[in-house]
C-alpha cells in the first residue's frame, strides 16, 4: 500500500520542533548581528557570518513550513531586541567560544527532534540543518584550535590495560578511599564546565547591561549559582589532579549600554539553564562513582528552581511567548 504520511497534517511534535527553532534561531540572528558589526579577527568574523546566515535560512525555512501548514510563525526575536551599534559587550575571543557552544547546543538539539519526526520534508530538512550545525561547530572549533584558545580536556599518561570491575567500592565515593575519576565521567565533567563558564560569562555581562532591577538581580543570582556549580565540578577533576578548563571573565568589557533587550538577554539565559538540566542529567546517567552522582542531582536541583523562576519572570513581565496549544475541548463546551 502506497505510504500516506506526505498527506497527513503535521504532528504536534513536529509543530513543537519548528516552533523552538524559530525561537531560538530568531534570537541568534539578534546576536550575531551585534557581534559580526563590532569583530575584528577575519577568521573569527568567516564563523560568526556562516552562523548568521544558517539562521537566516533557517527562518525563512520554518516560516515556509508553518504557512504551508497553517499556523502563524512565532514573533520571536526580532529588530527591537537588538541594537547593533551598540558598544561592543565582548572581546572577539569569547565570541567565538560562544558560537562553539551554542553550535553544540544545536547539534543536542536537533539530534532529539529527529527522533519524533515522521514528514519525510522535515526529517530532510532537521538531517541537513544537523550538518551545518556541526560544520559550524567544526569551523568554531578550528579557529578555537588555529588560535590556542580552545581548552582541551585532560589526557590520562598512565599505562592502562583491559580490566573487569571487581568490587562494589568502584562505585561509592563518600567514605574510604576513593579511586580516580574514570574517562567516561570526566567527559561529563569538563563539557558540563565549559558549558557553566559561558553561562558565568552571559550572567555577568547582561547583568552588566539590564535595564530592569529584577532582571539583573535574576542574573546576578544565577551568576553565583553557577559559580558554586563550577566549583563542584572543577572539584571533580582536581582531586586527581587534572586541569580545568580555561575561563573567560575577562573576555566582558566594561560597557552598560545593552546591545540586547532584556526580554532577550532573560529568555536566552533562562533557556540555557533549562538545557543544563538535561546535560547534567546525562553526566548523572554515566556516573559511576556515588558521590559524582549525588553531585549531579544536587546541582539539577539547584538549576531547575532557578530556570523555573527565570521562566516566570519572563511570563511576569509579558515576554514569556506562548507555545500552540492542544484544542481546550471542556473550555469550548463551557462557551
């Protein structure tokens, strides 16, 4: 029988994949364009211009999607968020640290939309946008690299030999001696810094430039919460003695003229918290040491209240745009 799926009405899954995209690349065009008019590294600019464009087609992509199927694109972000003249906010090196991350933010992001997509058109469309993602991502990381920027993480030189775990004290950690931190738990680990250390960096500069006292309290307060999570983290490598990666709190300038609203600057940081939860789950999942996990969900617990309140005040002040909904059905009954 002849597949009917290129027929059907899209699925809310889909829709929700569309929707988020729209929203998220709608606030990088607004970021890129601040940074691409203040850069000066020409290397650096080739990546923040090849990301500003992938967001462009990307918005004229979903809005094609969303007519076809007729529903209204989201407002998103849009020229009122920015002021791209604006004082620069940060040096061209945190720039490009800052498209690395967010390039794999994409990638986790697109990775899991794939996954409940039935429209052939889309599945097409979210495997090509997982390929410039990760080319950006591949040219964030040369420059990074070309540069001596980038922070890679730590090397194990100990002789190491296939072995079978033979005890249950390979998992506890709170009392006794611990052993080292394996491979698999430091890849969680140093991701999970780097992603804190721009976190850290995006807290203080915005709070640097809010207009609102209630959105750079907010900022201020995640700041600190992150700081405290950085220090749990790095605490995870220094007992054995490996390296940190490599922070970037100078990389702010000393402007307070905002280059981005403060709806802008709360949702993008809010949503970055909300990420978190999900990364340092997966960190959690592969931990293999109690006291590492114990750790992690501490830190989920910490996250979760802040992102939750962030995502309140969007909705407090008006910012926060609302998602489609499924059909109220008893509400329409009520009419």
């Amino acid at each position: 029988m002849e597949s009917q799926y290129h027929d059907t009405k899209i699925t809310s899954s889909e829709l929700a994949n569309l929707w988020m995209q729209y929203i998220n690349d709608s606030l990088a065009r607004c970021i890129f364009q601040h940074f691409l008019y203040h850069v000066e590294d020409q290397n650096i600019r080739e990546v923040l211009q090849y990301a500003l464009e992938l967001s462009e087609s990307h918005l004229g992509k979903i809005e094609g999607f969303l007519t076809k199927e007729g529903y209204p694109k989201p407002m998103g972000f849009t020229a009122q968020d920015v002021t791209v003249e604006a004082p620069r906010l940060f040096t061209d090196t945190f720039m490009i640290v800052y498209t690395q991350i967010m390039a794999i933010h994409g990638l986790t992001r697109y990775a899991g939309a794939i996954g409940n997509i039935v429209k052939d058109e889309q599945r097409q469309y979210f495997s090509q946008v997982m390929i410039e993602s990760l080319e950006l991502f591949n040219k964030a990381t040369a420059v990074l690299s070309t540069k001596g920027i980038i922070s890679k993480p730590p090397t194990f030189n100990n002789q190491q030999k296939v072995e079978f775990i033979k005890k249950q004290s390979f998992i506890t950690g709170w009392f006794g001696k611990r052993r080292p931190i394996n491979a698999v738990e430091v890849s969680g680990t140093y991701l999970n810094l780097q992603k804190t250390m721009v976190k850290i960096i995006l807290e203080l500069a915005f709070g640097q430039v809010s207009q609102s006292k209630e959105v750079k309290k907010f900022m201020e307060r995640g700041r600190q919460i992150c700081i405290k999570h950085y220090e749990i983290l790095s605490l995870m490598l220094k007992e054995d003695n490996l390296h940190l990666p490599r922070t970037f709190e100078s990389e702010v300038t000393d402007s307070t003229i905002p280059p981005f609203s403060d709806k802008l600057m709360l949702f993008h940081v809010s949503t970055l918290l909300s990420s978190a939860i999900g990364y340092y789950g997966e960190a959690l999942a592969l931990c293999q040491r109690r006291d590492l996990a114990v750790s992690y969900a501490t830190m989920i617990a910490d996250i979760g209240i802040l992102a939750e309140d962030g995502m309140n005040l969007l909705i407090n002040k008006g910012w926060m745009e609302q998602p489609p909904l499924a059909t109220d059905h008893e509400g329409l009954s009520k009419n």
